[in-house]
C-alpha cells in the first residue's frame, strides 16, 4: 500500500504531506513521489501501477494528487481532502500536528471500514 500527497503552496498542502510523511512513518503506508509520477519517470510509473491499493491525500477540491494518479489511470483506493475535514485553506505554511493527526486517523477509519 502506497500514500501520495499534495504538497502545494498552502497550509492544507502542507498539512496533507506531512499526514503523508506521519502515515509512512507509522509503518501505515509506504511514502510515493508524486512528483516522479507526475513527470512520466518510467520505472516510477510502472511501480505506482504495481502498488496495489494507493492512497491519495489532497489539500483541497483540486485533487491535485488523485488527478495525478487518475490521468495514469490508477485509481486511488482512499482519497483524502483535507478541507472537507472542516480545515480552512489559508497561504500560511505553518503546519498543525493535531490537524495532521486528524488526516491520519481519518485514512486509518477509512482503511478499518
């Protein structure tokens, strides 16, 4: 199982990579560029296509990352968007390690349901 993220110029990009970054750590899901995937790096391709179950974790209704994954037609299993869990986007990088637990714990629902 792999996690991509978001990582945009903002507080919930920032917020959904680094609850990317805790997931991997966690031992929960194994942490995958989005950016090799993006660019059409060959050998990251074909790993994200053999993967099996991928999560995706955006920052807000853009879906950067899951479009990522959907333009290669891989569809993420789980798809996470940090706004819809009640949090604001603003242009403050700061991130919020209780607003990142709470992305976790959400993926970890989702995986358990």
């Amino acid at each position: 199982m792999r996690v991509v993220a978001c990582s945009g110029a903002c507080n919930v990009g920032q917020i959904a990579n680094q609850a990317a970054v805790d997931l991997s750590k966690e031992d929960v899901a194994g942490f995958f560029c989005l950016a090799a995937v993006a660019a059409h790096i060959e050998a990251m391709v074909k790993s994200a296509r053999e993967a099996g179950m991928m999560i995706s974790i955006d920052g807000c209704p853009v879906q950067c990352a899951a479009k990522t994954l959907q333009h290669l037609e891989i569809e993420p299993a789980i798809q996470i968007i940090v706004t819809e869990l009640g949090i604001e986007k603003t242009q403050d990088l700061s991130i919020d390690q209780d607003v990142c637990s709470k992305v976790v714990e959400q993926v970890k629902e989702e995986l358990a349901a």
